[in-house]
C-alpha cells in the first residue's frame, strides 16, 4: 500500500419518515484513494469485517459497530470476498498465478484480534460468490478461462473453514458432444446440511442448471433444469428455493421438483424478506408469495424517465430496505453521474422513505448487523467508504 491518507468521520444526518421515525448516519469511514473501493462486507458480534482494493493491493479491516478500527491486514491481489463465523473472519481473494497453478488465497483470522489463524490457496479463474456453513468455506464460479479451445466448467471448492484445508471440489463440464457450450456458476446458497448452486450452460440463449450438493463430501443430491432461460441468483427459504433471472422459479430444496415458475421481464436483483419472495428489476420491485407465486404488491419505477439498478434487497427494522442507484435516461452524449437512493417499505408495501445521497457513489455490498443497523460498503470518487446507518425515534429537541 502506498501513500493512503485515512479519515475518519462521525457525523448525524437526520430525515423525517413515515411513522415519526428518522433515518440516521450512525459512522461513516472513507479511504481517501482515486479507484478504491470497498467490495465486500461482514459482520458477527461486535465486529464488522470489510474486504477493500487498491490498485494490486487487498486490505481487510475490522471495526467495533461502533466506527472504531480495530485491526487490519494487506496483501497482494484482486476481487476480493469477507465472510464471518464463530469467533474467525475469511478472506478470499484472486493472486497472480502461482508457480503450481494456483491463484486464490484464503486467509482465517481472529475476528476479535485480526490476529492470522491461517493461510491458504486454491485454483479458480472466475469466483462468483462465498458462502460459509457448518464450517465449511464453498466458493463457486467458473474455471478454464485461459483455454484456447475447451468450454468453460462450472467449479465448487469447499474448504475448512478452521484450517483452509481444501475438501472437496466438483467441476461440472458438458458432455463432449458438439458444439461444447461452457457451463458458469453464478450463486450458492445454504439448505440445512447442503448447498443448492445455479449456473447456466451454453451462449443465448441458455438454460438454466441448478444443483444440490451435500456439504460434508460434495456428493449431488439432485438438479433441475429450467430451459432457454438464464438464472444468476438463488435464495432459500425454508423448505424452497427460489431462483431469479428471465424467469422466477420455486423448487423444493429437498429433491429439487418445481412448485411454480413465471416469466419476468428483466434480469433482477433477488431478496427474502419476512417470508416475502422480492425481485427489483428496472420496471420496479415485485413481492410474490412464496407458495404461490401470486403478486401480493408492487413499486412501480419509471425508466423512461430514469434507470435504476437496485444491489441489495434487505430486512431492516422490521422494514424492508432497497439500495441501488439511479440516473437519468436521456439521449446518447450526456453523462449524468449515477445517485446512491435508498429505499425504505413496509412489510405492506408502503413507501416510507427515499433518500438520494451521493453522485457517483457505487454501493459494493451491504449487511445489516446485530444492532439491526445497515452496514454498507462501496466506492466514490475520494475512495472506499464504509457507512452505517439506522431507523431510530428521532431525538425530542
């Protein structure tokens, strides 16, 4: 790391909603870095873990909830994953390829102290998301990306998360029947002791593959395919599935039979919340109920006139919580800077608030922790911010 100038600021913003309530900038913690940018986020107890990136260099931070740093670690590397359990924190980042082919590095640390448990590596070209269970440290992804004529492979690692020892790992390939088509994996989600994967096969249009696998081994429970439609998102809830993109499909995560599946209208973000099924895409935010697939309400948004994309879905405060961002639609020539917004609903479906901050700030992750306060991460044009934020009863004067 070289020359990185760190500011620390506390400060209170205040804005009426719905209710009597207001919505409250707790701390917020920038890196003064042209390009840096907060990627990831995690938090257990009283810590909050973040994976940052500058330039060829990968820092991870700890904080107390309240602001406060509390220890940090930097390496080389890129594209880079926090995850949190028991008393430990992970990071997993990509590295230059090493002289015995891999090109991950996993690093365990005390999540009080910071203090390095361990360090190991792995081989994946495309990681796409972590997930951390029983356990045990599942990256999903893709693999072969450097080959000149083999299709890409959808590739599961599975590691101990006490150890980063590697324990298992599947490389699903297509058949070599012509044309080979590349297979991706794109989320990963958890079903008790298993873990359900989607990914797609072939170029457009594609279909959608989606896996369990058991967690201790990797051994396949089931998969299902759902045809000529793309998927790159998954959420389990309860005994369901629910996998989102050109279509919305509920599949029983016991043996992966369909409950119900619809068409949707746009690739979206997907989101659980109170027992609600959500997908915002550019037209609005839908919530489905989940046995059925019935449309119980609807936000509608307006893209003729500005383009939203919506990152995150989350509960917060009994509420549910949109962060995206937002610019103007207009003519070809005009670059308008994109705006953080932020959206607060009720379970109903009213619109509480909506808050327009930053231009040009693009959020990376967010979180809500213990405290039920947001914990949101990203990038602006002064570098990598870590904010909070939370929906207290307004201070009487």
């Amino acid at each position: 790391m070289k020359n990185l100038i760190i500011a620390v600021s506390v400060f209170l913003v205040f804005t009426t909603l719905a209710e009597g309530q207001v919505l409250t900038l707790q701390w917020e913690d920038t890196t003064f870095n042209n390009g840096g940018a907060a990627r990831s986020v995690a938090t257990l107890h009283n810590r909050i873990v973040v994976g940052e990136q500058f330039g060829s260099d990968i820092v991870i931070r700890g904080w107390n909830l309240q602001g406060h740093r509390i220890w940090q670690d930097t390496f080389p590397g890129f594209q880079v994953f926090v995850e949190t359990l028991q008393d430990e924190a992970v990071a997993l980042a990509l590295i230059d390829r090493q002289p015995d082919g891999s090109n991950l590095q996993l690093r365990g640390y005390d999540l009080a102290s910071g203090a390095i448990r361990w360090t190991s590596f792995g081989a994946i070209d495309a990681p796409q998301q972590v997930l951390v269970d029983r356990g045990r440290i599942v990256i999903v992804g893709y693999h072969g990306t450097s080959r000149t004529s083999d299709p890409l492979s959808g590739l599961i690692l599975a590691f101990d998360a006490s150890t980063g020892v590697q324990l298992w790992r599947v490389e699903v390939e297509q058949p070599s029947t012509l044309p080979l088509q590349d297979t991706t994996f794109w989320d990963i989600d958890d079903a008790n002791n298993a873990v359900i994967v989607v990914g797609t096969i072939g170029s457009s249009p594609r279909d959608t593959l989606v896996q369990s696998y058991r967690l201790r081994d990797g051994r396949k429970r089931w998969e299902h395919r759902i045809p000529l439609a793309s998927s790159f998102q998954l959420r389990v809830a309860g005994t369901e599935v629910f996998v989102g993109g050109e279509r919305l499909t509920a599949l029983s995560t016991s043996d992966g039979s369909e409950r119900w599946s619809l068409d949707t209208p746009d690739l979206g973000t997907l989101g659980i919340v109170s027992n609600a099924v959500l997908l915002a895409d550019r037209a609005g935010i839908r919530v489905f109920d989940p046995l059925t697939g019935t449309v119980v309400w609807s936000f509608a948004l307006d893209p003729a006139f500005e383009i939203e994309t919506i990152r995150r879905i989350l509960p917060i405060a009994g509420r549910i919580l949109t962060v995206g961002t937002v610019r103007l639609n207009r003519e070809p020539g005009f670059n308008d800077p994109s705006i953080l917004i932020l959206r607060l609903f009720d379970i109903a479906g009213n619109l509480l608030d909506e808050e327009r901050l930053d231009a040009s700030a693009i959020p990376q992750d967010a979180i809500v922790d213990r405290l039920g306060h947001l914990i949101l991460v990203g990038s602006s044009p002064a570098g990598a911010f870590v904010r909070s934020y939370a929906v207290e009863e307004p201070v009487q004067p």
